[in-house]
C-alpha cells in the first residue's frame, strides 16, 4: 500500500511540475534519478537545500514573481497538494522564483499574500532552469 502512494505522490510531482511551468517546454527527470542539488535563501533567510529533504517526495512550484499564470495557480498548489499531503512526514512542498531580476524577500511575500501558500518560498532559483531542464 506504501508503494501504491508513494507511486501516486511521484506522479503528482511529475504532474504539478508541468503545471507550475504551464506552457512551457520541460524535460522532468526520470522517476529513481536522483534530482540535481539546490540551494536557496527562504524568505525567512534560512539556506534551504533539496538534501534537506532527502528520502522525502518533494513537490516544487517553480514559479515567477510577478507571472499572472503563477499567481493563479499558486493557490492551487497550497490547495490541492500542500492541504493534502503537507501533514505527512515524508513530504515537503517548497515554491523556487525562477525571476531572479524581481525576486526579493518583498516581491515574493507579496506573491504568497496573494496565493495564500503557506510552504516555504525560496529567493533567486533562476538557476533552476538549466539545472531541471525547463524555462
């Protein structure tokens, strides 16, 4: 039963990530591959890394500060994902700016107050682009 959700979470992280990027081209990895490693400054200026995470499903919502189309499924990722899985142990969402130009602790508070998401926001993941394969 174990391996059935964490299955069904896999694919709801393959699913979210065309989501978060909708419209855009993306080449996920493959499931089992390990993710490349990230680090990020949080709102709160703690260092985040995807290692942190490790032996976890991570969900990330790649997103741009200031996109009309992030802002709008912004809340679906707090409603639909962070809701239903947030209280699990072996999960963890977090939402990476890829807008490094605009990304700041006032831009990206500003986002959250308006997608009402409560998991952590990380600053500057332009990086993620070429790291995940997606624009």
């Amino acid at each position: 039963m174990e391996e059935l959700i964490m299955l069904s979470m896999k694919k709801l992280l393959s699913l979210a990530i065309v989501i978060a990027i909708s419209g855009a081209c993306l080449l996920g990895q493959n499931a089992g591959n390990d993710a490349p490693e990230f680090s990020y400054q949080s709102l709160t200026g703690d260092t985040v890394k995807l290692s942190d995470y490790k032996g976890k499903v991570v969900f990330l919502f790649l997103f741009g500060n200031g996109c009309s189309n992030c802002k709008l499924i912004g809340n679906d990722t707090e409603t639909k994902v962070q809701e239903v899985y947030g209280d699990r142990d072996d999960f963890q969402a977090l939402g990476l700016d890829l807008w490094n130009s605009t990304s700041s602790v006032t831009t990206i508070t500003a986002f959250q107050s308006s997608t009402k998401i409560t998991y952590p926001l990380l600053l500057k993941a332009g990086d993620m682009e070429q790291g995940y394969t997606t624009t």
